[in-house]
C-alpha cells in the first residue's frame, strides 16, 4: 500500500496546477496543501492508477 500512495502522490505533483492549488488553499484558510486538479480529472487519475494495480 506504501508504494500506491508514493506513485499517487508522484502522479498527482506530475498533473499539478500551482495556481488552482493556491486558489484552494486560500479557500480552505490555508490549512491543507493542494495539487491544484478539480475533482473530475482527479478522480478520472486516480481510478486509472487503482485498476492498474487490481484494486
């Protein structure tokens, strides 16, 4: 499972938007760090790395 999360984050760093992440930051009072990918391309990312690793 430690290697899914360090090729996801990896993967998600690689698709960032540093100013939509600083947009959602701001939003949230800058209490979280943000790749910057709205929930449609980031969840269409994430699917594609799940099934390829047979979750």
């Amino acid at each position: 499972m430690g290697d899914l999360i360090v090729i996801l984050k990896e993967m998600l760093a690689e698709k960032s938007n540093d100013a939509t992440a600083e947009q959602m930051s701001r939003y949230m009072k800058n209490q979280f760090p943000f790749y910057g990918i709205r929930h449609p391309k980031d969840a269409k990312l994430k699917k594609h790395s799940f099934s390829k690793r047979g979750f």
